[in-house]
C-alpha cells in the first residue's frame, strides 16, 4: 500500500483490521464513474534482462500482481456478461 499511499493520500493511507486485508470482490471501487481499485500483492519483485535496440535493459515484474490484474479482470467481466443477461 506503499505506492497509493504516498502517491494519493500524502503518506497518510493505512492498512486496516484484519479483516480488512482479506481479498474482496469487485464491489469495492473508487467511484462508480472511475473505476480505480487498490489492491496490496504480497509478491516478489523479479529483474530480468531485457535486449532494447541501444542496449539491454534491466526490466522489473512481479508475476503475482499480474496474476491479481487477471483475476480481477475475469471477475469483472464475468460480472458485466451476467448484468447484460
């Protein structure tokens, strides 16, 4: 929560209860209009080499946050298809 935090809210976003901190589902948004959802991974933060045309680059990823980008897409759609029914 390191990023929203000091990015939106000046350093003053804090994590919850317990409670709090279990996976939800997709009804939990910014706003309606902006759909804007924070969600704190706990994943590794990998480099790997990445060939660019001036040189190679050191490029980071974290397989876990795309594995909840993914997940949450999915959900999200399946939710839209099941609204259009």
């Amino acid at each position: 929560m390191k990023f929203p935090s000091e990015e939106f809210y000046d350093g003053s976003l804090r994590i919850g209860c317990e409670e709090q901190r279990k996976p939800s589902d997709l009804s939990m948004w910014v706003s309606r209009n902006n759909p804007i959802k924070f969600v704190d991974v706990v994943g590794v933060e990998r480099t790997r080499t990445v060939a660019t045309d001036d040189s190679s680059q050191q490029s980071k990823y974290n397989a876990e946050e795309v594995d909840e980008a993914v997940s949450s897409r999915v959900r999200l759609s399946a939710r839209i298809a099941l609204s259009h029914l």
